[in-house]
C-alpha cells in the first residue's frame, strides 16, 4: 500500500490537505422541496416523494478523482467528485454518507480518504485493503473514519476470497466489518467461508440474489442463514444489478429487499450506488425513485427510519440520537 504521508495525523489533517480543491466552505443545504437540478450519473430532476429523516444516511456510493491512476483490472468511471455527491444529497434529502472504495483504485485509498474528508465530518468510509496492511495503517483508517473493508469479488482485483478470514480477524479487533461485493452463486459456493466468519460480514447489493429465482434462489436461504447468526448484514442496494423486471418498480429485486428488511430490520442499510458505476452512461438509474422504493420495501416509519438512521450509525460508528 502507498504511504499517504507521514504528516497527516488525523482526520482533521485530511480534511485540511483538500478544503482548498473541495470548497468546503460552502456547506450542503438540504432540499426538499421541488428545487429541481439535474445531478451527475442520474436520471431525472425531481426530489423524491419520501422525506429523509434527520441523519438519514446513504450508505454505499464511490468518489472517482482522475489524479488518481486506475489499478490493473480497475472498473473504468468518470470523475465523480465530493461537489456532484452533495448535489445529489441536496436532491433526495440524506445528510451522511458512507464512501465505499471502488475497484478502480485496488489498495490506494487516497481518492476515498481524501473524497470522505471533502464531504466533512457526517460522513465515513470502506476502503480496500490486502493482507499486507499493516497495524498501524489501520488504525491510522480509523483515525480518519474508515469503518470496515471491501472485497470485491465479482471481478480479479486486489483482494481475494482467502484473504478474507485473516482480514477479518484483525479488523475485527477495531470493531469493522467485511463488505462482500460477489455474484450470488459464488457466494454460495463459498458458503463455508462465510459461515466460519465471526466477525461483522456486509453484502453488498442485495447479495446479488438471482433473478428470477429471487428469494427461492439458494443465495437468498444462504443470506437468510447467515442473517439468522446475528454477524451478517444487507445493504438494500444495487436494486438494478439483477432484475429482470427493470423500473420503475424493479418487482423482482424488490421483493428480495422487502423480505430482507422483514427478516433483520435492525441490520440492514440503504444506499444509492452513486454514480451507478455497472450501469451505461446512457442507462443511469433515477435516485429520487431509487430512494422512493424504501417506502414500499420498509412501510412502516419507524422501521424505515431504523434503517436510514440507526443502523447505519450502529454499523459506521455515527453519533446516535
């Protein structure tokens, strides 16, 4: 891993080192009225129906910043910068954010940290990290606001499958958990991966359930089982990823979200993929009808309101109440 310099010593360093390029200055005013302005990456122009709750919290987007060289085997994307995440924000109503790191960048987490710190304090981050990481880089992470690690197994990239109970265990100890990005077939044939892990396990994106198999497929019971053990967690996301059915109402996938919620209300979070990197520049999903489909999945308010709020704060560490 790149030695991001020795005199960043916290998260306050961080946010100093791009306040200038970030124009932090200007803050982030919430809208939720028809303040309407088109966002970057997404379709249409219109808030959503649904009301955020105070602190409601996006829970999986990614920064792309072009001074930052592509890993081999990176997933191409244009730049997508702090400035056009908080005009998507100021569009559907969230207030903090979890930046995931993408495969682009492998282990160099510069455009992550760096993109988190631009965004100020109401926001964390998932970074990408192989098994030579040392301690002390780690808890540096942390200082910053890192709260877990990312495998994307779904193409050959930094990190692989027999890293992940290793990693596990030594991030365990800063309380983090492993974000799995895999297709849902291959995580059943690593069941017994998953099943021996202890520490906290996040799937990304529905845990890829096929379609139309969705919550009969052997991905969904395997999800359901690890669910069942109290460590393991959704993040209702991806909604796009493997429907068959298509929008507005993403029927398939979204009967996999809404069984998902009812089975582990307290452990599963919401977030927006932005910018919708597996998706065509010309097939960008709409995020205020992305964030719309929550009331369908979760009606129940105080419910709803657990998974914007509370469970991301008990999952990235975010003040409570």
């Amino acid at each position: 891993m790149r030695n991001m310099g020795h005199s960043m010593h916290g998260r306050r360093d961080l946010l100093a080192s791009v306040d200038a390029a970030a124009g932090m200055s200007s803050g982030l005013t919430v809208r939720h009225s028809a303040d309407q302005s088109a966002v970057r990456y997404s379709t249409g122009t219109e808030a959503p129906k649904l009301r955020a709750p105070v602190n409601a919290t996006d829970c999986h987007f990614h920064i792309y910043d072009n001074r930052f060289p592509p890993a081999a085997g990176g997933l191409p994307a244009p730049e997508a910068s702090p400035a056009d995440y908080r005009a998507l924000q100021a569009r559907i109503g969230t207030t903090r954010g979890v930046v995931i790191q993408p495969s682009l960048y492998g282990v160099d987490n510069r455009p992550t940290l760096e993109g988190m710190a631009a965004l100020g304090p109401n926001f964390r981050a998932v970074a990408v990290v192989n098994t030579s990481v040392t301690d002390a880089e780690l808890r540096r992470m942390h200082e910053l606001g890192v709260r877990g690690i990312r495998f994307n197994l779904a193409q050959a990239g930094a990190t692989t499958l027999e890293m992940l109970e290793p990693l596990s265990q030594r991030v365990d100890a800063l309380g983090w958990h492993c974000q799995i990005n895999m297709p849902g077939d291959e995580i059943v044939a690593a069941r017994d991966t998953f099943l021996r892990v202890r520490g906290k396990l996040v799937f990304d994106h529905l845990a890829h359930c096929p379609e139309p198999a969705g919550v009969a497929s052997d991905t969904f019971k395997l999800i359901r089982r690890l669910l069942d053990q109290g460590n393991t967690w959704v993040k209702l996301s991806g909604v796009y990823t493997d429907t068959t059915v298509g929008p507005p109402s993403y029927s398939d996938s979204s009967a996999v979200a809404r069984a998902f919620a009812a089975a582990a209300p307290t452990r599963v979070v919401w977030g927006s993929d932005w910018p919708h990197p597996t998706e065509k520049p010309d097939n960008k999903p709409d995020d205020a009808l992305l964030f719309d489909l929550l009331e369908s999945w979760v009606p129940d308010e105080a419910k709803r309101n657990r998974v914007l709020v509370d469970n991301p704060a008990e999952l990235y560490g975010f003040p409570k109440g």
